[in-house]
C-alpha cells in the first residue's frame, strides 16, 4: 500500500489517476498536482474509493515538487507533465530520497532534441542515494521496450532486426489536433527521421521514407519512418540488434495541416517579436488547438501498436510481431479518455506498480527492458492493453 505524487493534469494523467484508484491494493493514496490546480480537482472529484488531494505546482522549480514531497512523503513521484519538466522533478527525487518514473524522456525547451543522455547522467547520484528512477513507462517508449524484451527472452537466440509500428486510425472529427501534447507531438513530428543499423544512427529529411504496412485489426496504413526514443536505449540494452526503426501513421490530412503550418511558420521554437513581446509560435499554436485530454468524446476506431523482431532460435530464421489493439470509444466508456492517453496511462501506472511491488528493483537510472518483462506481461492485459502474437509473417 503506498502513496504516490503525481504530477501534470493532462490527458495522460487523467488515466493514470484512474488507473492507480483501480489499483487500489498498490496505490493507497494520491496526491496529484499540476501548473493548473482547477484541472487536478476535475480528475479527482471522480475518484472515490481511495484519498486523493490536489495542489498546484510548477514542476521547473525542484524546490517547488521537493516541497510537495517533503510534506506528503510519497514513495514514487510518477511524472506526466512535459519531458521539460523530468530534470526538475528528478533533482526534487534526489534531493528528497524518493522513487522516480516518467513516459517521455528529456528535452531542452529550446531545441528538438530527444535523448537519454541528461537522464543517465543521473544513475550514479540515484544509485548513491540508493532510489530507483524508471525512465520511458508509456506505450512507446515502454511497452514496446518491454515487448521487445520479452521477444527476446522466449523467442530469439539472436535478434537481427526490430521495427516498432504506431498506427492510429482513429478519427477524432477535429480538422487538425495531436493525440498528445501538441507542442511535444510537432517538436517530435517536424524533425529529420534516423534509424539505426550496424552500429550507426541515420538521418533522413522529415517524413521521406513510408510504406504501407498491414495492422491486424485495422487493414493498411501508410507508415512513416520517424526518430523515436526507445530505438536509443533498446540497442544500448540488446546491442546485437542490427537494425531499428520506428514507423508511424499519419493521415493525408494531418500531413497537409503540418505543412502548411511549417511553411508559415507556426511550428517554430525560436522566440519572434510581435506587438512589442517575444512568443514562441509553436506555443502560441498550442493555445488554439484541442487539448488532446479533450478529445475522447466522439472519437471512434483503433489504435495498433506492435513490435517486428527477426532474427534466430535453434539455428532457423524466426520472424514475430508482437501487439496490441485499443479502441478509442471503449477507452472513452471506461476512463473518460482517447485511446492515446489510455495506451499511456496505463503503463503509467504498471510500471509503478512494478516498482512499488518490487517485481522491477534497482538503485539507478534504468529503461523498461532492462527488467524481467514477464510480470509486467503477465498483468498488462488485466488492466486494459491486452497483447497478441503472430509468427512467421513480415508486416513491416
Ligand atoms: P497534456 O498537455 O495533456 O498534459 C500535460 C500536463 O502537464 C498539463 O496538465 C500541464 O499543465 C502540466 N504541466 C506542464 N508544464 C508544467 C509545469 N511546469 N509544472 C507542472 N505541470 C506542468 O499532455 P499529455 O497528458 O498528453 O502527455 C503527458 C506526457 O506523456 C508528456 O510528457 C508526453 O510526451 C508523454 N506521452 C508519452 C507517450 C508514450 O507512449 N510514452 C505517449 C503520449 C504522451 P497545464 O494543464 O497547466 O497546461
């Protein structure tokens, strides 16, 4: 039984809070605090059957969180605010002798730029104040760290290649809006694409290489290649891997939105003077568009996101794909949520209860495949994010 901080009142957090309530033999106890406490008081008015206690917080100031922690003592501070915020809140965890997990990895406000550097700069200091930080416990990254592991574990004797595949064909009725923070999901989008293979990372202009992949459940999607987080510590962990890339769908419709407002300028990061004062125009085109938490109503179709690995068992070529399908309207029904936030959220909070449960136990900084997959396998399922496999057929 254990209480846990947990901070940003988004979308994301709106399912990890649920979650953690559902889960009530781990998580006994909330407090959940955010830049806008107003947002904090709609998810928790909703919860009943375990205490839950709002407050605000600017998560870039870790004086500001150390204090939180200072009073409420949590054993795990879970953070679902914005990747700007996960050193902050690391240092206020340092400074206060407690657990640490996040679902995105860091990043400068000022630059584009995803890497694990500045969070594994942290594992001596973590691993001296003998506290556990689990970096990267969303769906990608996370549970496709975790399948990739457990690939790895009960199917190859060598992996060759991993390409992970993230496909949303839902439609959410809007004409342009991201399923997760805007500002992070077009930083992300708008940079060059990279992949690796034998032993180097390369980049490639924006959205310039797709095909057409097959997703069960959900028929043939154009698949762009992008940059994304976990293909850097999933080869640091099983460095035999040869080759990784990360395919993601994009409607006509959202590309076209994209572009137009790359070429105006819109998704800039760099300050620009207007009526005397500098804004950022990806933050100002934040303001106008629909935050993602708000997106669930009317949403229908599915997500799929899944894992091909190839490579070896017993001496012969073996191929696998591992995934799950989620439902935008079943999500809905049951969290309030759009099938993004709830692909997040939930192992949100089983990478939590991992820890808390001491199934995943370290001192250090660590990513999701560094631990035995199994237990989390076990029970992804039974909180919402069933998976499935199929051998012997290349999607990808
Ligand atoms: P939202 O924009 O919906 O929510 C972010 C929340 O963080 C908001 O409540 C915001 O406050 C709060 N916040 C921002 N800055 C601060 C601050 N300085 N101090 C305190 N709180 C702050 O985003 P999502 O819920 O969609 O995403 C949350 C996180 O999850 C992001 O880091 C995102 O990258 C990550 N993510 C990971 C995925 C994965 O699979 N691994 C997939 C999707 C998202 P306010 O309401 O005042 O703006």
């Amino acid at each position: 039984m254990s209480k846990v901080l947990i901070i940003g009142a988004g979308g994301v957090s709106n399912v990890v809070v649920r979650k953690c309530a559902q889960n009530s033999s781990v998580y006994s106890e909330i407090l959940l605090a955010s830049r806008t406490k107003s947002k904090c008081d709609a998810i928790a008015q909703d919860i009943k059957n375990i205490p839950i206690h709002t407050a605000k917080v600017n998560a870039d100031d870790p004086a500001e969180v150390a204090a939180l922690i200072r009073d409420f003592k949590p054993e795990l501070v879970l953070n679902v605010a914005l990747p700007y915020q996960d050193l902050p809140i690391m240092d206020a965890c340092l400074a206060e002798g407690v657990n640490y997990l996040d679902a995105a990895n860091y990043e400068p406000k000022d630059k584009a730029h995803f890497e694990y550097s500045w969070q594994w700069a942290y594992h001596d200091r973590f691993k001296k104040a003998g506290i556990m930080a689990l970096l990267g416990s969303g769906f990608d990254p996370g549970v496709t760290n975790v399948y990739t592991a457990y690939a790895k574990k009960h199917y190859f004797d060598s992996v060759d290649t991993l390409d992970i595949v993230d496909c949303n064909a839902g439609n959410h009725g809007q004409a342009f809006a991201t399923n997760f923070n805007p500002e992070i999901n077009i930083r992300e989008v708008t940079q060059k694409g990279k992949f690796y293979k034998d032993g180097n990372f390369y980049e490639i202009p924006p959205m310039s290489e797709h095909k057409s992949v097959d997703y069960p459940q959900v028929g043939p999607r154009e698949s762009y290649l992008l940059w994304h987080e976990e293909l850097e510590s999933l080869v640091k962990f099983i460095p035999e891997i040869k080759q990784a890339r990360f395919w993601m769908t994009f409607g006509q419709e959202y590309l076209t939105h994209l572009r137009v407002l790359e070429d105006v300028g819109m998704t800039r990061i760099d300050p620009v003077e207007f009526k005397g004062q500098k804004i950022i125009p990806l933050e100002f085109l934040k303001a106008l568009l629909p935050e993602p938490g708000t997106l669930g109503q009317n949403y229908t179709g599915k997500t799929c996101i899944g894992c091909q690995l190839t490579g070896t068992k017993d001496g012969k070529p073996q191929t696998y794909f591992v995934y799950n399908v989620c439902d935008h309207a079943e999500c809905f029904k049951e969290v309030k949520a759009q099938a993004v936030s709830y692909t997040t959220g939930v192992p949100v909070m089983l990478g939590g209860a991992m820890m808390l449960t001491g199934k995943w136990k370290g001192e250090g900084v660590f990513n999701m495949e560094q631990f035995d997959p199994d237990p989390f396998m076990e029970e992804i399922g039974k909180w919402g994010l069933p998976w499935h496999e199929i051998f012997g057929q290349k999607l990808v």
